[in-house]
C-alpha cells in the first residue's frame, strides 16, 4: 500500500467522521485539483482510493449546496463528471487504458444511471456546440 492509498483512506475516514466540515465549498475547492491529478496515477490501487473519496463527495452533499458550476442549474455531480470527461480529453491514452475501469468503479460507488445521463447530455450539448 502507497503513502498516497492512505493518504486518501484517511481522507475518506474524514468524510465519514467529520462530513459537513469536509464538504463545505472551500475545502471541496482545494481538494478537487489534487483529485483529479491523483486520476492520472499509474498504481491502480491508488486511483481506486481517489475514485472512492469523490464518489463519498458526491453521495454525502446535498443538491442544495452544491451552487458550484457557472451553468444555471448545475450540480456537483454534473461539475465532477464534466472534470471526468475534460481529463479523458486532455489525456486520450488514459481514456484508451483506464476509462472503462474509472467509470465502471464511479458507477460502483454513485447512482449509475444519473452518472451515464449526465455524461451522456455533456457529450450532446458538446457536439451541438460544434
């Protein structure tokens, strides 16, 4: 186990242990980044952990505080998955190596059929966008 496994078990256990002083807009903000380069990571083991601590993220706000998108409307659920598909644009070769496993352990842990929804509307309002 990676010194970065459990620095991400750790703060999954802050999740479960201090939940509305984890997910507060500020701290959410500075963890995101941090996040979605840990994605990138070679040891699967560890981007399983990042995978864990977002999908505890998402399940543990509640719609109504989650006002982070500049889009009307948008949830942190649609903020997370739009970052998703931003980094398998950026990286083609990570979504070739390791997108069906990023999305099939997400959808382990989140309500699959919202996340193939949301996913699916941000792939059509992109191609209309062209």
């Amino acid at each position: 186990m990676t010194l970065r496994t459990v620095c991400l078990q750790w703060m999954w256990k802050l999740l479960d242990k201090s939940k509305d002083s984890m997910l507060r807009r500020y701290t959410l903000d500075r963890l995101f980044d941090p996040m979605f380069e840990i994605l990138r990571h070679t040891d699967d083991e560890v981007v399983m952990a990042a995978l864990e601590v977002l999908a505890r993220i998402l399940d543990g706000r509640i719609r109504d505080q989650d006002n982070f998108a500049p889009k009307e409307g948008a949830d942190l659920f649609f903020v997370v998955s739009n970052r998703l598909l931003e980094l398998f644009r950026r990286e083609r070769k990570m979504l070739d190596v390791k997108g069906s496993l990023l999305i099939r352990h997400l959808c382990k842990h989140l309500d699959a059929r919202r996340f193939y929804i949301t996913i699916a509307r941000a792939i059509e309002a992109e191609s209309t966008d062209l």
